[in-house]
C-alpha cells in the first residue's frame, strides 16, 4: 500500500465498536488499523500519510480528550471524530473548539460517520502538503545566507532594488547581485519565479 494512501483508525475498547466501525469504512474501501487504549494509538501512530481517528471520548488511562490534546502538542495531522455513549455538550463543545471534526453519541447514524471521516481525511491531506510545503521552504531558505534573507523578503514585498538598497545601507549594484545570487540558487529566470519559490514553493 502507498505511504499516501489514507487509513482509518478506530480506538475504542469496546470490540463491537471497533469491529462495526472497521467493517464499515472498510465498506469504502479504507484501509483501518484498531486500538484498544490511546497509549497504544500513540504507539502506533505514523501521521506521515493522511489519517483519521474514530476516538471514544472514555478510554482505560489516556482519555480520548486528553489523547486529543496530546495530539495537538505533536502538532499532528490526524482528523479526529469523537464517538461515545457517555456525551454530554461541555464535552462537545471542547472536543469541537479544539478542532474535532463531530461529536456522534452512540448509536450513530453510519453515513454521519462516514461524511466526517471524509472530511476528516481530506483535512489530513492538506494539513500534510502544507506540513511538506514549509519543510521544502524551510530547507531552501536555510541554504541562503544572511544577507540573501534579507535581500529576499524585501523581493517578495515588492520593493526596488533602490529602495532594498536604502533599507539594508548598501549599493544598488549589490542588491543586484544578491538578487542574482538568490535566483541562481532557486534555479529561476524571472523575479516573478523567485517571488513564488520563495512564498510556495510547490508553484517551481
């Protein structure tokens, strides 16, 4: 299977839930893993490829909240959609605010489920292309020096190579030259081109 493709993980410790849950996005053709506790989701986890968790919010240890905002410390890319039997709306609310894709109490309506996995997938992908996008940004200025920074980010905002010059107390000439420099580097031919490998870096 592709490091791409999406699964689904269901953590609850209840097995029938686990079980239905995994049958039923299997029904879609989703890949899906299951756990019984959020210390073995933790585990296990690898939120290189877009996923979502099916979470039960009351879990032995490591409560579903709790594993939520271990989550968010991670800065993780999972979706998550909290179901359980034990839902009240303070719960809710917070599993929501902190950007939970559904609260469902058990039983839950399937294709409910189904739209918010969807959803929570779809979150997932794009939380990994962005993740990508800022490492490949990251790494392309790192290679830069100093001065080249500098020089840059007054590109990107559009200022003259005058006015840079101005800012930075050096020669026109030598803005031209860091200029050069910077999109010998980015392997461009335009400052249209440098402006877009600078600011998104999938456009090159």
């Amino acid at each position: 299977m592709s490091d791409d493709a999406p699964i689904i993980w269901v953590v609850d410790d209840d097995p029938a839930v686990r079980d239905s849950v995994g049958f039923l996005v299997a029904s879609l053709g989703y890949a899906y893993e299951t756990c019984t506790s959020a210390r073995e989701f933790l585990e296990r986890l690898d939120d290189a490829r877009p996923c979502c968790v099916v979470l039960d919010v009351r879990l032995p240890g490591l409560s579903g909240l709790e594993l939520q905002g271990e989550l968010l410390r991670r800065g993780s890319t999972v979706g998550i959609v909290f179901v359980s039997g034990h839902g009240d709306i303070p719960k809710a609310v917070r599993a929501v605010r902190l950007g939970a894709f559904d609260f469902l109490e058990k039983p839950f309506d399937d294709q409910i489920l189904l739209d918010r996995v969807g959803e929570a997938l779809e979150a997932s992908r794009e939380a990994i292309a962005e993740r990508r996008r800022r490492g490949l940004l990251e790494r392309r200025l790192a290679a830069l020096t100093e001065r080249e920074r500098e020089v840059l980010a007054r590109v990107v905002a559009g200022k003259t190579s005058k006015a840079i010059a101005l800012e930075l107390d050096i020669s026109a000439k030598t803005v031209e030259n860091h200029r050069a420099n910077l999109m010998a580097k980015a392997g461009v031919n335009s400052v249209a081109q440098l402006i877009a490998w600078a600011s998104d870096p999938t456009d090159i």
